[in-house]
C-alpha cells in the first residue's frame, strides 16, 4: 500500500514535472530537435536538471541497505551493449521525431484531454504487442536483475 | 512558438529528477515509463497497482498544474492520423526493443551512468533529429 502511494506521490511529481517545463507540448520538442529551424534549447535544460537531480537522489538512495518501502533496489543489470539497444533506440527516435512525443509526456496529455494522445497511445501499446508477441522477444535473454 | 524557457526549463527537470529519484528511494524502482506502461501492457506483470498509480499520477500533475495556473498550456501536435499512428508503433516497438524511452534511459540510465542507456540516448536522439531534419526539410513537412 505505502509502495503504491509512493508510486502516486512520485508520478505526480513527474507529470507537474513534464507540464512545468512543457514538455507535453510536441512542438517544443520538435522546436529543439530541429536545429536548423529557430531552436529552442529548452529541453537540454530539462535533461540535465533532471539527471542531476535524479543522480544525486540515487546517491543517497544507494548509500541505504534498501529502500524505504521495499526489500530491493531493482536496477537493471545488463552492462552489454548490443544491436537491439540501438536499433530500438533507432526506431524509438524515428517515431519520437515524427511526431514529437515519447511515452512520458504523451501519457501526461491525456490531461488535455486532447484525441490525438489517445489515439497516439493505443498505438504506442500495439507497437509494445507487437514486440511482445514478435520472435524478437522470444530470443530475448532472461532478464538479470541487480538487487543491490 | 521556439521560445527558450530557461527558468521552467529548470524547474521542471528537477521536478522529473526528484520524481524519478523519489520513486527508487522509497519503490526501488526505475521510473522507465515506458517499462511501467509496458508492464501494464503486457500480460503476467504481478505488480500492477504501483504501475497503475505512477501512470495515474503523471495524468494528475498536469491538471494540478492546470489548476494553479490560469491559462491554457501552449500545445501543437500534428493532426494527421496516420502520421501519429505510425510514430506510436515506432515508440511503442523500438522502446520495448531498446528497453527503454526518454525516462528510463535519458534520465535514469544517464543518472546512474549506465553506458548501455548512454548508447541508447545517443541512438535515439540523433535518430529523432534526423527524423526532423529529413520530415521538415528535406521533404518540407
């Protein structure tokens, strides 16, 4: 129960988070990923502040046994840097650039209200089925996870 | 429209960092959002309800940030159907494929100097500028 919450409180943070610096707005993130249009360095801003805050709450989080609402910390494991890495990174980017929304902030507008996320998103989740059910996955190695 | 925002900028990602932070000090858990999404998704995920109430809560900051401020979020997306179709399934495949999005790698993975999710924000942010370059320039979108 307190994890769920956790999870709520955390969400929330990261939606405000999202809608603050507008990165629920595909057009701001298209006017940065387009370099040679009047661009707007605003998302660069957005990346580092949050991988440092990230970083140094990980810091603190790390230096406990275990976290505050659970046995285990699960981070991923995995140090190899193979061809599904990138060639999903790839396709992930392609479909990022044509439209402008990545999975965070297209969730996060479903707040607008707007149908072009609902519909954006029933998409999103095909294409995570499509994966799960392509041979692709079934070759995939079992997972390894870290547990501190 | 291209307007630098550097303050909100600021502000909103340490709000995305402390969240992502929060939710691995107290769930031990990597705010990947497209992992949290795709565990939903995908059947035989046991725990659902933290996955359910995280997704939830990225649908509420934004209201509750509508709600303080007055007017209405500057917004342009594309109102082509199919166009927005196709990026889906490329976001949702290629996410699942790379194991992770903008959340799980750009911020997380670069937080904990992951050199895999490194590899995979390289990857996805040139291809996406590429997309961009290729869509408004080349064929003039």
């Amino acid at each position: 129960m307190r994890q769920v919450v956790a999870a709520l409180a955390a969400g929330i943070l990261f939606g405000l988070g999202l809608s603050v610096s507008q990165m629920t707005n595909p057009g701001k993130v298209l006017a940065f990923l387009d370099f040679l249009g009047p661009w707007d360095p605003s998302l660069a801003l957005v990346l580092i502040a949050a991988v440092t805050t990230a970083a140094a709450v990980f810091r603190v989080a790390r230096s406990r046994p275990r976290p505050l609402f659970a046995t285990s910390f699960q981070v991923p494991g995995r140090r190899d840097i193979d061809a599904r890495l990138v060639i999903g990174g790839v396709l992930f980017g392609v479909g990022w650039g044509l439209v402008g929304w990545c999975p965070g902030p297209a969730i996060a507008s479903l707040a607008l209200a707007r149908w072009e996320s609902a519909a954006f998103l029933a998409a999103m989740a095909a294409g995570m089925l499509a994966y799960r059910l392509s041979p692709l996955a079934r070759a995939e190695a079992p997972k390894t996870e870290l547990t501190r | 429209m291209a307007e630098f925002t550097p303050l909100s900028a600021l502000i909103g990602g340490c709000l995305i960092g402390g969240a992502a932070g929060l939710l691995f000090w107290l769930d031990g858990r990597i705010a990947g959002i497209s992992g949290i999404f795709g565990g939903l998704v995908e059947a035989g995920a046991g725990d659902r309800y933290w996955r359910v109430a995280f997704l939830a809560g990225l649908v509420l900051g934004p209201l509750l940030h509508a709600a303080v401020t007055a007017r209405p979020p500057a917004f342009v997306v594309t109102p082509s159907l199919p166009l927005l179709v196709a990026a889906g399934l490329l976001v949702g495949f290629g996410t699942r494929l790379g194991h992770g999005c903008t959340s799980g790698h750009g911020v997380c993975g670069l937080a904990r100097l992951s050199r895999r999710s490194l590899v995979a924000t390289l990857s996805f942010f040139a291809s996406a500028v590429v997309t961009v370059f290729v869509a408004r320039h080349i064929l003039g979108g």
